[in-house]
C-alpha cells in the first residue's frame, strides 16, 4: 500500500520530468554556456585556428571602460525610460475609454490590435519608409502644417525619436489590452459603493480602480522591460544603431559585437551584463508592487 501510495504521489512529477528536462536544458545550459564563455578571449574567427584564451574577468574590466558599452546603456536607459511611460499613460486612457460601452467597440480593438500581430521586420521596414525625408508620410504631414523636412534617420535626436516612435506604435496595443483585462475585472460593487459615497471619477480612479489593477500594471510593466531590453530587430532594419551610435541599444551592441566584430567573448560579457540588470531591475519592480499591494490590502 505504501508503494502504491508513493508511486500515486510520483505519477505527476514524472509526467512533469521530461517537459522540466527540456525547459531546464534550453533555458540554463545557454545562460551558463555564455556565463563561462565571458571569462575566454574568443573570435569567431580564430575559433578553427586555436583554442579560446582564458582570460579571467578581463573582459568585464574592458567592456566596463567601454565608451560604447556606456553609451549603449544610455541609448537604453532613455529609450526604455520613454517607450515605457508613454504607452503606460496612453495605454491606460484608452484603456478607461475602452472599458465603457461605445458603439463599434469590438471593432475599434480587433483594429487597435493589429501592431502587435505585424513582424518587427516588417514594423522596421514600414517605418523607414514613414520617416524617408523626401517621401515619407510623416515629413509629408509636417509639411502641411508648416514644417521643414526632418532628416529623422540621418541625426542623432531625430533617429532616437523616430524609434521611440515606431515602439510606441506597436507595443501601445498591448499595453492596452493588459490593463482593459483589469479594469474590467474590478468588482462592480465596490465601484458602486464608492459611487454612493459620492466619489467622483477622479477619486474613483485614484482610489479604487488604480489599486485594485496594481499588480497588472506591474506585470505589464516588466513584461515590457523584458521586450524593451531584448529590442534588436526593429533597430536593426531602421537605423542600425546609427547614426553613430544613437540608437544602439545594449541588445544590438551584443550583436555587432558577437556577429560583426565577431569577439564572441565580449559579447557573451554584454550578455551577462544584460541578464543581470533584467534580474536586478525585474527583482526591485516586483517587490516594489509586492510591497504597494499588502500595504493597500
């Protein structure tokens, strides 16, 4: 009876295994792979000639001196800074708009819906069009309101613009769409109770709908810290970092590093650089939200 009883407990986790197995090989071995390939000096194009260098944490040291690892950072720091608080802001108005009963509702979605579904490739592509100084739809639309045509991809200001631009388009909608699920999951006696106590809209707001969807604003806010950190292709096919290094966020760094400069080492040193301060930042947020929640419970 014992056996059995042990081997009914057993039964899910064995199930579980093999799926466990696979997530824990193709999440952990890359992360470790590239932890250890940090501490060698490695170019891909030596890799057939000799064995990489071990050279302890020197790579850390020069990439922390880097001008362009700083300058990454920074392009970084901005662009998810901005990207992040504009489409929260509007997100969240559309979202209050939304959550009301309009006419063509279901319609207005489906529409609102469709950056998310397009491929960053085509976003890029798209876009650069858009921002093209002499045919581009936007200096077309400066200009009939009295603008002077912008080089937005061939300056520095212009270029970081045009891809906060471009991020905000496409991932506004999922901003959107997260913080609607809450709103609408607020219990409607107690946004009754607060009606009868003669909150206003402001106050309800404030003091009951904001708090009750903190948690989806916090997942949703690193949920896009995660997509921010990780934005590559959309730069890639804009600008390429360019001009200079305006819009060369730390994920495109790791790339010209790893696959132009081909110094794999280097590049397994952005990268480790980059899961750390996903972690630290990812950590700090959640209990941040953690901590606002128990105290409003």
């Amino acid at each position: 009876m014992k056996a059995k009883k042990i081997l009914q407990k057993l039964t899910p986790y064995g199930f579980l295994a093999p799926a466990v197995l696979i997530f824990a090989l193709a999440l952990f071995y890359p992360v470790f792979y590239s932890i250890r390939l940090s501490f060698f000096n490695w170019r891909l194009v030596e890799v057939y000639r000799k064995a990489p260098e071990f050279v302890g944490i020197q790579n850390y040291i020069k990439i922390i001196q880097s001008p362009a690892f700083q300058t990454s950072l920074k392009v970084t720091a901005i662009f998810i800074t901005i990207t992040l608080a504009t489409e929260l802001i509007v997100g969240l108005g559309l979202a209050l708009l939304a959550e009301r009963k309009i006419k063509g509702l279901h319609l207005f979605r489906t529409i609102f819906l469709l950056p998310i579904m397009v491929a960053p490739v085509v976003v890029g592509v798209l876009w650069r069009f858009m921002f093209n100084p002499n045919y581009g739809l936007v200096n077309y639309f400066l200009g009939l309101l009295g603008f002077e045509n912008v080089l937005w991809l061939s300056k520095p200001f212009p270029a970081l613009t045009a891809v906060i631009l471009t991020d905000i388009w496409q991932w506004t909608p999922f901003v959107f769409l997260m913080l609607l699920a809450g709103l609408q999951n607020v219990p409607e006696d107690v946004l009754e109770a607060s009606i009868v106590d003669g909150a206003s809209y402001v106050q309800r707001l404030r003091h009951v709908k904001l708090p009750m969807i903190k948690s989806i604003i916090g997942l949703t806010i690193v949920l896009r810290l995660i997509d921010g950190l990780r934005a590559l292709v959309v730069m890639y096919v804009m600008t390429n970092g360019g001009p200079g290094r305006a819009t060369e966020v730390l994920s495109l760094h790791i790339y010209k590093k790893a696959f132009v400069s081909r110094r794999l080492g280097e590049a397994s040193t952005l990268a480790v650089f980059l899961i750390i301060i996903l972690l630290i930042v990812s950590t700090l947020l959640f209990q941040f939200f953690n901590t606002e929640r128990r105290t409003s419970a």
